[in-house]
C-alpha cells in the first residue's frame, strides 16, 4: 500500500510538471510576433489584461523622458464597432479582434526644448517615440499570448471625435488586440548587410 502511494504522488506530481510553462525568451517574441490578419472569435480580453500590456509601454525610452504616447482602448462592444468603422479596409480582417486600440503622441513635446523644436526633426520625434511604444506594446501582447496588428489606415478625424482626443495630440494608428485563427506565414526579410553597414 504505501509503494502505491509513492507511486501515485510521483505521478501527480509528474502530472502537474508537465502543465507548467515557461515564459517565452526574447528570442522566441521576436520569432513568433507577426502582423496578424485574422482573428478567432469569440475569444476576450480583459481590462486588467490590457492595463499590463499598456503598463509595459510606460518603459518605452523616449525623448528627455516625456512619454507622448497616449492609447484610447476600445474594449466595450459599441466603441470597438464604432472603431471598425473607421479603419478602411482593415475592418474585415481585424473584425474578430476583442480590443482595438488607438495611439496618438501629444505634438510639441519629444524633439523641443522651451517649446521651439530643436532641429528640423520637430515633431516626428513625438512620432518615433509612439513608435517604440507601440513596439514594447505589441512584444510584450506577444509574450502574454496575443497577437496585434497595427493600422495605418484609419480616419483621424473621425477618432479624433470619437474619443474627444485633444488637439494637441497626432492619431498615430490604431491597434488590434485578440487571438491569431491562423498561423502565419514568416515573411523574407532583406539580408542584413543591405540594412547594416560597419565602418
């Protein structure tokens, strides 16, 4: 009876062992993020779950530390349709997706010092800054087992009243947050020393 016993244990715990997962590694993010352009439905995302990920994007370097970037998260049914309508024809791909997601940067900040922009940059500084934001944002969905898609094509002024976004803030893009239906394909990339010079 008692060697039953150690050999049930030993098999409950054997049981357990094998449903822990680790974290994925960096290496592994960068590997398996992509561009998706299908979502399953019928999958949610929670507020809390969205708040870790926009946390995230507060360690985002940016200009003399300003953090521009600002998101206005479409996450209840009626602003997530209203955003779909404003997205050209990205609506059908991303329609699945539970949460859409629009970054702008507040303009007259990265790139300026005492207010006059300090070369002829100006304020796309503001706009790389949302850049790397936006990129912490999507690795770290990545990580927590989401994947994104970020959109060019919307229609600024129209989110712009949707959300009541200030004047002083330039709509970036917007971004979809849900659950790939598919795995996708990895896309060529250009060989390194055509991007990369040494000197």
């Amino acid at each position: 009876m008692k060697k039953l016993s150690i050999l049930l244990c030993a098999l409950a715990l054997a049981a357990c062992g094998s449903q822990q997962t680790t974290a994925p590694t960096l290496d592994d993010v960068f590997a398996s993020r992509r561009s998706i352009r299908a979502y399953e439905a019928g999958k949610t995302i929670t507020e809390a779950q969205v708040r870790e990920l926009l946390t995230a994007t507060q360690n985002a370097p940016s200009w003399a530390n300003m953090q521009p970037s600002k998101y206005y998260v479409a996450i209840g049914e009626e602003k997530r349709q209203a955003v779909l309508e404003l997205i050209g024809g990205n609506k059908e791909r991303v329609i699945n997706a539970p949460v859409l997601i629009v970054s702008t940067f507040e303009t007259g900040k990265s790139g300026f010092f005492r207010g006059n922009p300090v070369d002829a940059t100006g304020d796309l500084w503001g706009a790389y800054d949302n850049g790397l934001s936006n990129a912490y944002f999507i690795l770290k969905a990545r990580a927590m087992g989401f994947d994104t898609l970020i959109m060019g094509m919307r229609q600024a002024d129209e989110l712009r009243a949707l959300f009541e976004i200030p004047e002083n803030e330039a709509v970036m893009a917007v971004i979809a947050l849900g659950y790939r239906a598919e795995e996708p394909k990895t896309p060529a990339h250009r060989p390194l020393d055509e991007i990369a010079l040494f000197y």
